[in-house]
C-alpha cells in the first residue's frame, strides 16, 4: 500500500506520494495512519523536496 502526504502552505494544497510502502495488516483505517514502532517511525526519511528549511 503506497503512503501519500497532503501539505497544505498558505491555503494550497499539494497531495503527493511519500515514496513508502506499508503493509497493509499495519495500517489502521479508523485511525488513518500506520500502526508502526518508534524504531519504524525513524526509518521514514522525508524527501528532499518536502524538507522545510528555515
């Protein structure tokens, strides 16, 4: 199952592939988000085009 983001700036939104898979038995639909160790968490990288550099 592909992981998609939605990033909304000053009233626009951009929907896009976070470049992740997740297995489906750990997803959580009620919750709307993986069911994951915080070891698992870490191992997410965000692209390069959605850092935020301040």
């Amino acid at each position: 199952m592909a992981v998609y983001m939605r990033i909304t700036v000053n009233g626009k939104r951009v929907d896009m592939s976070a470049g992740h898979e997740c297995d489906p038995s750990k997803w959580n639909s009620h919750a709307g988000r993986a069911i994951s160790t915080k070891e698992e968490n870490h191992r997410m990288i965000i692209p390069k085009e959605c850092r935020i550099e301040g």
